[in-house]
C-alpha cells in the first residue's frame, strides 16, 4: 500500500504544479481534511472536496500571479512512512515587479486511507515571510 500512497501523493505534486484542479481533488478521498497556517489567505481548516476546492482557488488566487513554471516546480522529495508520505519542497514565487523573491523550505504530511489522501498539512520555515511576500511587503 506505501507504494500507491507514495504514487498517489507524487500525482498530487504533478497536478498542483500543473494547476490541474481535477488532479489535485483526485488525489483527495472525499472526507479531506487539509491543515494550512492561518496567518496565509488561504490558510486555515479545510473540510471534504468542497474545502479543497476553496483552498485550491485561495492559493491560486494568492499565488498564480507570483510563479511563472519555473516557480511551480517544487523540487519534491518524497518519504514513505507508510500510510503517511512525509514530502519535502520549495515553496517560491517571484514579483516581477519589484525583483522580490522567496524561496522557503516546506515539510507536509499526508494520511492515506485506501490509496486516497484523507488529511494534508503543510508545515512551513517562515510563514511570517511568507505571508509578508504575499502581502507585497519587502
């Protein structure tokens, strides 16, 4: 079973970079609960595929105009924990027009039940920075 629930998380990383929105909720059973910082727009408790719709389009809203296909790709490394897939990334993004960048180490954990991620947490280096990028702010 760690082998689908590896594979299954990796075709999540595929489609968020991708903005494949019917990718992304195909990696979901349909009771998610995904967990992001509260400080971030997007952030907060997400409940089922309705949830993961709303945070989908708060991160794209937040986040499409920052990253260009160069700042999607996530340089993912993959750890199998058996029903868990512990995934470790990047976030980025780029303001073109000021030149700011970031580029923050991330860690998230994902349960799997029947080869179907049933929670999702992101735990980040600096969400004071990031939510500071996000807000235009130097």
């Amino acid at each position: 079973m760690s082998y689908e629930n590896l594979e299954n998380t990796r075709r999540l990383f595929k489609a968020v970079e991708e903005r494949d929105v019917a990718g992304v909720l195909a990696a979901y059973d349909p009771e998610i609960v995904i967990r992001d910082a509260e400080s971030l727009p997007y952030g907060g408790i997400h409940h089922g595929l309705e949830g993961a719709k709303q945070h989908i389009e708060g991160a794209a809203q937040a986040w499409n105009h920052l990253q260009s296909e160069a700042e999607r790709k996530m340089d993912a490394v993959f750890l199998d924990a058996g029903e868990y897939v512990v995934v470790l990334w990047r976030l980025k993004g780029l303001d073109v027009s000021s030149s700011r960048k970031l580029d923050s180490p991330t860690v998230s954990v994902y349960k799997h039940r029947e080869g179907r991620i049933v929670e999702s947490q992101m735990f980040y280096s600096d969400t004071v920075a990031i939510a500071q990028f996000l807000a235009g702010k130097p």
